[in-house]
C-alpha cells in the first residue's frame, strides 16, 4: 500500500516545483528612482514655468505695440530657446564628463544620459549605430516631441488670448492652476495604470492607439473657441470641454513612455544604450526647438491675417502624427 501511494505521489508531482518556475521579483531600487526624478524636475521648471505668464509678459512689455493677435510670434521664439540651447550643450557635457567624471556632471546637470551617451560612443562611430532598428524609434520620439512641446506651447496661447480673437481670455494664475492640475492628473494616472495597460495591449499597439488622440486634442481648441465667443464667458461647456481634452491628453502621453521603450528596445548590446539613448535626446532637443516657434507662430499669423485658423494648425499637427504612427508600425522588435 506504501509503496502504491508512493508510486502515485511520484507519478503526479511535478518535476519542476511551483516555487523553482516562478522568477523573483526584483525590488525598485526607490531611493534612486526618487533622486532621479527629482533631478528632472530641473528640466520642466526651467522650461516651462514660464508658461502661464509668458504671453502677458509679451503684452506688458509692449513689444507687440498692442497687437494681442502678435504675441505668439514672440512666446514662440523665446520658448524655442531653451530647447535649442539644451540641443547645443548636450555633447559638450557628454565630453566633459570624459575628463572630470559622470559623478560631478551629473550632480551639476540633468544630462546623465548624454553623459552616459558620450562614453560608449568613444568606442563605437556614431555612423554604425545609424541602422534602421535605431533610427526608426529615434524618429518617433522626435516626432512626439515636436508635436508635445507644440501642444504645451499653444496651450498658454489659447488661454490667455482674449476671447474675440478666438481665446479664452484667462488670467495667468488661471493658466497656471489648470496646467498645474493637469500635469497632478497625468502623472498620477501614468504611475498607477500605464504599466498595467502596457502588459495588456503592448507597447506597439499601444502606441498606435495613443498618438491618433493627438488629433481631437487639436481639434478640442476650435470648438471652445467657438464656445467661449458664442457665450462670451467661460462656462460649464468649456469646463466639460477642457476636461475632455485631458483625457485625451493623458492617453496621448502613454505615447511616449512606449517611446522610451522603443529606443531601449533598438540597442542591439548594453555598452551602445547610452549612445542610443543620446541621440534620441539630441533629435527631441532639436524638435522642440522648433516646435513652439511654428506652433505658435501659426497661431499668430491666422489671428494677424484672418488667413488660416485653428483648424488649419490641427491638420498639419494630425498629418505629423500620423506620420508617427505610419514610422512606428516599421519597428520590427516589438
């Protein structure tokens, strides 16, 4: 009877123990995530702190000599600076970090990644990393970068101009309370879910699904500006209206996170992932140094000359995206 039960004990039980199939978990290292993103807070304050009060500097100033309908051709230029400033230094402290280190260059920059970038392109020419499963995620994150900081750059534009030039006409705390909310909603949602709904669709599909968001975020500005001119005030419609517009806006982001994956993924060896990952920063520098001049210069010029309107801006923006998407269905690793 023992050696039965024996027999059927051994015959059922698996040759791989649950225990031994299962891998580990690997902890987050929470103390340095933290330091992390604490260092890139450097970056958004520096470049866009000044966007709840830009526009009303421009008018302060007079430099438009009262044209409101002018204003963006400034704000456009001087929030084009800091991102074309940013793509001029970021090998030179890639080549500073050469000499004195990656500790001090870090502590003193947020350009870790460049930095990084530097060292393993030393060993490597710059022309072998320039293959198609490097340069196609390199080129979409480009694009998103160009249409984001677009977005973000009109986003001050529309609201602080008046509303019979096809604004909202709000104050600068106004702006500030609402992007500032804006940015609380999508950072959290991006923790908590993103992770989740990437295991789920996966990173291409779900790319493909955020980036067409892009165009009816666009197309939300026309229909509050008509709106806002239609009833004169700000009410519950163009509350609904804005509120519509961040949802789109926070699936929209998931675009870049699957982005950053996309370039991880290219690397074909651990030693060029820093390479890659600089000169993916290098391109979205230079996106976004041109991205708010034309966004908002666009914008001025339909509101100077009554010859093009938002409507007109949507569409080149969506022909943008879904150039994005028609690049990223090309990525053969995922």
């Amino acid at each position: 009877m023992d050696s039965s039960d024996s027999r059927t004990s051994s015959e059922t039980t698996p040759l791989v123990p649950p225990s031994a199939s299962k891998k580990p978990k690997i902890p987050l290292p929470k103390l340095q995530i933290g330091i992390i993103l604490i260092l890139q807070l450097a970056e958004p304050i520096a470049s866009a702190s000044i966007f709840p009060y830009i526009n009303q500097l421009i008018k302060g100033l007079d430099i438009t000599g009262g044209d409101d309908a002018a204003v963006g051709y400034y704000a456009g230029i001087i929030e084009s600076l800091f991102f074309f400033t940013q793509a001029l230094t970021v090998l030179r402290w890639s080549r500073l970090s050469d000499r004195i280190g990656r500790k001090p260059v870090f502590v003193s920059s947020d350009a870790e990644r460049e930095a990084l970038a530097q060292k393993s392109m030393a060993n490597m020419p710059l022309r072998s990393l320039l293959v198609p499963t490097t340069v196609i995620p390199i080129v979409n994150y480009s694009i998103l970068a160009f249409l984001d900081i677009s977005l973000k750059a009109l986003f001050p534009l529309f609201f602080s101009t008046p509303i019979y030039l096809g604004g909202l006409g709000l104050t600068p705390s106004a702006i500030g309370s609402w992007m500032a909310l804006s940015g609380i909603v999508d950072g959290l949602f991006q923790a908590l879910f993103f992770a989740k709904i990437v295991s789920w669709l996966g990173p291409k599909r779900l790319f493909c699904v955020s980036v067409p968001c892009f165009a009816p975020v666009m197309l939300m500005f026309p229909i509050m500006s008509q709106l806002a001119q239609a009833r004169g005030v700000i009410d519950h419609a163009i509350t609904s209206s804005l509120l519509s517009q961040l949802v789109l806006i926070i699936i929209w982001d998931m675009a870049f996170a699957t982005a950053f994956m996309f370039i991880t993924g290219s690397a074909l060896a651990k030693n060029v992932l820093g390479a890659i990952n600089g000169l993916g920063q290098t391109s979205a520098a230079l996106a976004r140094a041109f991205g708010p001049a034309l966004a908002t210069s666009l914008f001025a010029f339909s509101k100077e000359h009554n010859v093009l309107n938002i409507c007109h801006l949507h569409h080149i923006c969506l022909w943008i995206a879904i150039a994005g998407i028609a690049i990223a269905t090309r990525n053969t690793r995922y």
